[in-house]
C-alpha cells in the first residue's frame, strides 16, 4: 500500500502559521500496466483505486472535500504514466493567447499562468541535485524541466524536451473534476525500469493566482520560497 506517513518526529518547523509535518518516509508503489493507453488511464477514477496516493496542504494539514487531490503512477518497459484527479471549484487558466515555445510546444512559466499539477522526480537516489520536473494544466499545456545544482547554484534547463505526452479533462458535474496525465518515457529518467526499482518525487498540485492560494503535495514540503524544490522532503516512488 501507499500514503502511509510514519509519526512526526523531531522539531517541527512552523511555516505559515501551521506545524510542518515531518515524515520520515512516504513510499507510493507505482503499478505495472502494459495495456492501457493514457487516455484509458484518464477514463478511470482514481477515487476507487486504494493505490492512490493523497495530496495535503503543503504544511501537512489536511485538504478540504472540495479541494481533494489524488495521484497514481503506472508502468511498462516504455513508459512512467503519471495521474492526477482533483476537486475544483474554479480552475485558474493561462490568458488567451499565451505563446508556446516554438521549438517544444511547451509553455514557459506555465505555474505563474494557471492551475497545474506537478510532478518532480529524481531518477538516482544518491544525487538529489539532479532532478526533473513536469506540468500540466486544466487545458492541457505543459512545462517540463531538466533541474541541476543546489541551492543558489541551482539551474533549471527549459530548452530540454523530455517527449513526453500531456492530456487534461475537466468535467461539468455538480461535484467538478480535473483529471490529468503525463506519459513520461524512462529514457527521459535515463533509467531501466524493473520492478522494485526505487526513485525519490513528489506529486503536487498548485491553485490561484502566482503559484498558487493553495499548494498541495503528497509529501508535504512547506511553504516558502522554491518550497517544491526541497529534495530532502520527497517520498519513495517503487515501481512494484
């Protein structure tokens, strides 16, 4: 199973007013699928799968009904498949007319533009300075980033391009959804996927106006400046 938090331990830091949650680890077991499509993953709700894990508010506390967030990856020897499902009142989207690189078809600083979900991932456990980052929104643009460095020193190369697949689907209901996927291939995590294979991340969602009157992740960051960008915080993702 997953989104098993062990017990807060140490000091905890007040960030916004909150305790910051601290875990020691949080594991999310990405599940084998050779089968499904993106769009087939998108036709499924993630609120019936135990595996899903549960998105917080970035200081740990919890997330009201009408904003409740999920997340869930599956495999094959192609692909990581990343799905998000979200309760929204409204949706905040990029104005009209917003440009797209020409070179990627990405849009660049998407997460000052509209709502996004968020997944960061670090392909080798032993170097948490090299990571990579993906964004999509209710509309179905999408960012993607090769991050390197620490800190100040910290880059983050927008010219890369990791050919992965983006689509988003917002429902009318009275309840309403945003559901939406990335198709990430592994050669982008320059990694051979195997089944117990383990990689740190973290799934985020980001709403209303400069990233964000609520953020979210599933292993709680805290707030503040770059706060998604804080490795040490990530959980476990296994491929099972």
């Amino acid at each position: 199973m997953i989104d098993k938090p062990m017990a807060p331990s140490g000091q905890e830091a007040e960030l916004r007013g909150t305790p910051l949650v601290r875990y020691n680890c949080v594991v999310h077991n990405a599940i084998r699928d050779d089968d499904s499509s993106l769009h087939e993953h998108l036709g499924r709700s993630l609120w019936d799968s135990e595996e899903a894990a549960t998105l917080l508010f970035a200081d740990g506390a919890p997330v009201p009904p009408t904003l409740a967030t999920r997340a869930l990856c599956h495999w094959n020897d192609r692909f990581v498949t990343v799905l998000f499902e979200g309760r929204c009142a409204t949706l905040r989207y990029a104005p009209a007319g917003t440009p797209t690189d020409p070179a990627t078809g990405k849009t660049q600083k998407l997460w000052d533009l509209s709502d996004v979900f968020e997944f960061f991932v670090i392909p080798d456990l032993r170097n948490r300075s090299e990571y990579r980052e993906f964004q999509v929104s209710p509309d179905g643009r999408w960012f993607d980033a090769a991050i390197s460095g620490e800190g100040s020193n910290r880059h983050a190369d927008t010219r890369w391009d990791s050919h992965s697949r983006f689509e988003s689907l917002v429902g009318t209901d009275d309840v309403q959804i945003w559901k939406a996927g990335m198709e990430i291939p592994w050669t982008a995590l320059d990694i051979i996927p195997r089944k117990g294979l383990q990689v740190l991340g973290n799934f985020y969602r980001a709403t209303g106006k400069f990233h964000g009157d609520e953020l979210m992740a599933w292993s709680p960051t805290g707030y503040g400046e770059r706060a998604f960008h804080r490795t040490e915080k990530y959980g476990i993702i296994q491929l099972s």
